[in-house]
C-alpha cells in the first residue's frame, strides 16, 4: 500500500530484495515486489541468508550498502572538458539526473550515518553538488530494527534500533500490522494519502517494547565514550601489528561503512584527445595511493593503514564532526573477508592492563 | 604531438596466447581513433609487418621462451624510445612459466608427436628480466580501457597511472557483494590487482589472481583465511600458482605454505 502510493507520487523505490546472495535495497518493479521473511545470519566475515520463521518483511538487520551509493555515487564525472571549432577549452559541469527516489529500509544506524555523510558533503562553504542533488531527490522510509544480527551494535553508540531522527517516514513492523509515523512534511504527505487509521496506544507500546529487546539482543559494543584519548595514546600498542597480520588492506570495510567519505578524482581523456572527464570514484585509505605525497608514502605499510581507518573513524571524527564516525551497522565486521572485528579490536587497544 | 609527427607504435608478439593484442583489436571505434593518431608500423595480428625499425612505443605481448626471444627482445629494446609490457606472460611469465623449476625434457616427447619441433627455454621469464620496461600492464588478458588509459597518457606525455588496488576496490565501487562473505569461496581479489572491473566476482564467482598481485599483498593472511575456508594447503598453494605463478608475491607465497610442510 505504502509503495503503491509512493509510486504513484512519483516516486523510484528502492526496497529490499536478494542479489548475489546478499539482501540489498534495489528498485521495486511493482509495490508488492517486497519479499517476506527476508533474513540474514551475520558474523564476522559471513553473511549467509536464511528465512524469518515469522514471514516478517523487515526480519533482516541489513546488507551490504543501503543508503551510501544512492547519495555518494561509487563512480561520476564531476565536470568535463572538450576543445571546441577554435581549439579554445571549454569546461562544463556534469550533474548527475536525480529523479525523486523513496528508499524503503533503511535503519536507524543509516539515518545517523547519513547525518554524518551530510556533515561532510553539504557543510557550509562546501556545499557538493552532486550530492546534494540525490541526496535532496531521496525520500527515507525507515524500519525499527526488531531483529538485529549478531554483527549489530548500534545500541551501543546510541545510534538504534529504532529511528529518531532523520526519516521522512518511519515504520515498525508487529505482529499485526505496522505503525507508521510522519517525520517531515514530504512524509505526512504520503501518509496522508494513505488514510490510515490510528495507532492503538497497544501498537504503539508493542514497537516501544520491541525496540528496547532488539537493543537488548545486541551482543557486541563500542564504549559510548569518546574514545579519542584513549585510542591516540595507543598509537604504538602491539595489537596494530597483530591485526595488520590479519589485515588483507583490501578497503571493503570502508567501502561498506556508510561513514566513510574518501574519494579519488582522476581525468579520463578520450582517446581522440579532444576532451576529457574528470571523475570522482570511492577510494579507501586501505590504498597506496591514499597516502601518497610528492615523492613518498606516509602510509606505506597496512599497520599504518589500519591505524589511520581506526584512529579517524573513532577519534579523529569528534574533532571534525563531534561525534565518532561509527554508527554501530556493524558491517566492517560482517563484511571484512578475514572477520576483523572492530569492537574486539578497540576493546584489546583500550584495556588497561595490555597497556605496554 | 602534432599530427605532422605521429608517434610510431609496433606491437609484438613473444610467447603468448594472443590474447592481449585481442584487446587491442577489440577496442572497437577507439581503434580507428588510435590508428588516426598513431602510426602503427608494426602489429601483425593487424596487418602492418615491419618489427625491424625504430619505433616511438612498443607494446611487447607474452613471455621469453625460447631462446629467438632472447635476442629479438634485445632488438627491440634497442630500437624502442618506450616499451610497455602487457599482460601476465610479459609482466610474470605466463601460465607457461608453470613449468619454471620442474621442467622435464621427458614431456616433450610424451606431448608432442613431433619433440624436435620444440625448442623452449627450461623457464618462461617476463620482458623486465631481460630488459629495462617503461611501463608494465598486468591482466590476463589486459582490457581495453587499460589499453586506452595507457596510449592516451603516453600520447598525452605524462606517465600513465600504475593501478596498484586490490580488485576489491572496482568489486564494492559496482556493488558487488563479497563472495568470500556470502558464499565461502575462497577468492583472490584481496591480494590481486585491479583493472578488470571485478569480472568474476561480478559474476558471482571467485577471482584467480589473473592480474597478479597487488601492491602490499598481504597472502599470509588470504591463505590463511583460505584453509579456514577449508581448502587444503595443496588448494592453497594452486590458488597462488596459477596464471601470474612466478609474480614475486604469489612464488612467495606458495613457498611460504610448502615450507610449512603440509603441502
């Protein structure tokens, strides 16, 4: 019902489906192309699919990417330049085509991070705008985690499970039905148009109940704390070489975090040498080239890589964003293809007694 | 430069499955475009037959076999101002340099009905063992896009950008998720370089390592995670001695998991 009606608004939507063995937000062909029972079992470096005994349509944590490369596109032009009739330059900005697109399940760990990626793309002075440009086009449907995985730890940094801010729409999924709730103008106007009737104070207790045991459930934390002091005080400790052992610098757990900001530019001239594009494309700082200055790498080695991810997501945020960089998705852990966890990483750099 | 002074480019072939040059042909209109803009003296797989003269850049396809290669790699070396080596037999060997350290004359004859034909080198080495290479392009085969990227940089006289990432980085750029995650295959992307476009993880399978090793290869820990997968170390060692076998990180490698005994 909630689809069709975005859908007729004219609305893209993007809802939950199945691709290559992971469950990720694509674009719904009809409004009841969302499936039931959609679940995933996570641990670190496994993401296995399973069923929700209870045909749920919001049973799953979360997948890969949700609303990341729908605002920061993985790969655009930014500008272009081609030489004209009189061999003069002529440059032009390329601005990607935003059509008004709902998203339909994101989760309260991706609210907060987009609030994080905002802070950065649209900050005063900086606006980007090809950001802005989807991002302004993006209509959020959140979803209350009830059925968080083990990977989870948004409860923890204050992030979830249940959406506060940030939503246009936000939902919680019971046993009979859903509980729906406006949280901008754009999003009471669709509610609106769904003339729904109102929630029992019953319903509205149950999603309140199902909140708290889905924070309950969660196994792994961060510490609330900023952990700025105590992570740069650290910053010979020998669990960086352990994990730099295990560590393949293979950038997916930046890729999947819906934190992580960095991108590369890089020209791609046409082989007629008449014009050329220059593209911003996702880079990590788990690359060579991340490091490189002038002459020489100040991150050459995958200790120092890690290090740099760790101490800027967990301590160097609070001094750009004031707050950390982590919003508890847990999708660093799930996704590392080596199962690096990072709260188990914190937790030994942080103790006291392995303090050398 | 001007288009007076077209820079003469040769393409040349040593031991090598032709594939490469392949990327070359299959460019498409870019071909046409590059044929406009360079003269192409030398690319028998094209046409144009002339290996001997001097050339502005050559592109040396396959490995050092034999040992004609090993003076006509000299030859070329000294009549070219740039050389650019493409693909894995060029940059590591090829798959024919399996046969590097256990070469046994007795297969030849076992193989070939006629053995006097064959005259291979014991070890099949790449273009910088023998001569100094300007640029390296790995992949096997190299794509188009890499072949464009590194003729307009040359044309354009900047140093073309050596792609040191891991696959990983195009895999997650398209949204591909992790097949190692989702479905325990034991995947070479994490320690392989980038320039494919995540082919075969694209295609839900797991990378082998076609375009050799990426910069700060951390194989220890992919074999590692390998045999947690439950592949035995002889798998293991398989996984790294495949197309880009003698690629000093891959040799390295599957020396590392036989030293350890239990291949």
């Amino acid at each position: 019902m909630l689809v069709g009606q975005l859908m007729q608004q004219g609305y893209q939507c993007f809802g939950p489906g199945v691709e290559n063995g992971a469950i990720v937000l694509h674009e719904l062909a009809t409004p009841d192309a969302i499936p039931r029972g959609l679940q995933a079992v996570q641990s670190p470096g496994r993401y296995q699919l399973t069923q929700d005994p209870e045909q749920r349509y919001f049973a799953w944590a979360n997948g890969p990417q949700a609303i990341k490369p729908l605002a920061f596109a993985p790969t655009e032009s930014l500008w272009r330049v081609a030489r004209d009739a009189s061999g003069t330059l002529q440059f032009s900005a390329v601005l990607p085509a935003a059509p008004k697109r709902a998203l339909i399940g994101v989760r309260a760990c991706d609210l907060a991070a987009l609030a994080l990626q905002d802070a950065h793309f649209l900050r005063a002075g900086a606006r980007d705008a090809h950001y802005a440009q989807r991002r302004d086009a993006l209509l959020l449907v959140a979803v209350q985690c009830a059925a968080p995985a083990a990977t989870c730890f948004c409860a923890s940094t204050g992030d979830g499970p249940t959406p506060t801010a940030g939503y246009d729409i936000a939902l919680a999924e019971l046993a009979d039905g859903f509980v729906v709730e406006a949280g901008s103008a754009r999003g009471q106007h669709v509610v609106d148009a769904l003339r729904l009737s109102p929630a029992l104070a019953q319903h509205i207790d149950d999603a309140r109940k199902q909140g708290e045991s889905a924070a309950a459930a969660q196994t792994r934390r961060l510490p609330g704390r900023n952990l700025r002091d105590a992570l740069m005080s650290q910053l010979e400790h020998p669990r960086w070489d352990a994990v730099a052992a295990r560590c393949l610098a293979c950038g997916n757990c930046t890729a999947v975090c819906p934190t992580c900001f960095c991108h590369a530019e890089v020209d791609q001239p046409a082989l007629s040498g008449e014009s050329s594009a220059h593209v911003r494309e996702w880079d990590s700082c788990f690359g060579e080239s991340h490091g490189h200055l002038h002459g020489f790498n100040v991150r050459p080695d995958i200790r120092s890589r890690y290090r740099q991810w760790l101490t800027h997501k967990l301590a160097g945020w609070h001094d750009q964003f004031g707050r950390s960089g982590c919003t508890g998705c847990g999708r660093c852990i799930a996704w590392c293809p080596v199962g690096i966890d990072l709260t188990e990483e914190v937790a030994a750099l942080t103790a006291r007694e392995a303090t050398p | 430069m001007t288009g007076a002074q077209k820079p003469r480019v040769a393409v040349h072939k040593f031991s090598s499955c032709d594939g490469c040059q392949l990327a070359f042909l299959n460019l498409g209109e870019n071909l046409l475009t590059l044929a406009g803009r360079v003269e192409l003296v030398h690319f028998a797989e094209a046409g144009p037959l002339d290996p001997e003269s001097e050339v502005d850049i050559a592109f040396v396809e396959g490995s050092v076999s034999t040992s004609e290669d090993l003076e006509r790699i000299q030859h070329i070396r000294a009549h070219s101002r740039l050389l650019i080596a493409i693909g894995a037999c060029a940059t590591s060997g090829g798959i024919q340099a399996l046969r590097n350290g256990v070469f046994d004359a007795g297969w030849v004859t076992q193989i070939y009905s006629h053995p006097e034909a064959i005259a291979s080198l014991e070890r099949s080495t790449p273009i910088a063992s023998h001569v100094k290479v300007d640029f390296e392009l790995w992949g096997c085969p190299v794509s188009g896009p890499q072949i464009v990227a590194v003729v307009n940089a040359l044309l354009l006289g900047v140093a073309p950008r050596d792609n040191v990432d891991k696959v990983c980085t195009e895999c997650k750029r398209q949204g591909h998720p992790c097949v190692m995650v989702t479905r325990g295959i034991a995947c070479m992307g994490p320690v392989t370089r980038a320039g494919c476009g995540a082919l075969c993880p694209g295609l839900g399978r797991d990378c082998y390592g076609c375009y050799g090793p990426a910069e700060n290869a951390n194989t220890d820990a992919l074999a590692a995670q390998f045999k947690s997968l439950g592949l035995t170390p002889r798998a293991v060692v398989h996984r790294f001695q495949s197309i880009n076998s003698q690629a000093p990180a891959f040799l390295a490698a599957a020396d590392t998991i036989r030293r350890r005994g239990d291949d």
